[in-house]
C-alpha cells in the first residue's frame, strides 16, 4: 500500500520534470535564434552607426 503511493508520487514529480525540462530547452531555442537575429540585424547596420 505505502509502496503504490510512493511510486504515484514519483511518477508525478517525473512527468512535471519533464514538462519543465521540456519548456526551458524550447525557451532557450528560441532565445538563442532571437539573439542571432538581433545580432545579424546590428552588424547589418553597423555602417549606418557614427559616433
């Protein structure tokens, strides 16, 4: 009985492990493509800046 309900709880912490494993590895796809975005836009207009 204590068993059955250990292996419950475990299952449980397992399956949110992954969702949240599963949401910060596409977080930090996306935040990665939206750097090289960024960062090839300002070497573009890197001839345009004067200071």
């Amino acid at each position: 009985m204590n068993n059955e309900k250990t292996y419950k709880t475990m299952a449980n912490v397992g399956a949110g492990d992954l969702a949240i494993g599963i949401i910060v590895l596409v977080t930090g796809i996306v935040t990665g493509i939206l750097m090289i975005i960024n960062g090839a836009r300002l070497l573009k207009g890197k001839s345009d800046l004067m200071f």
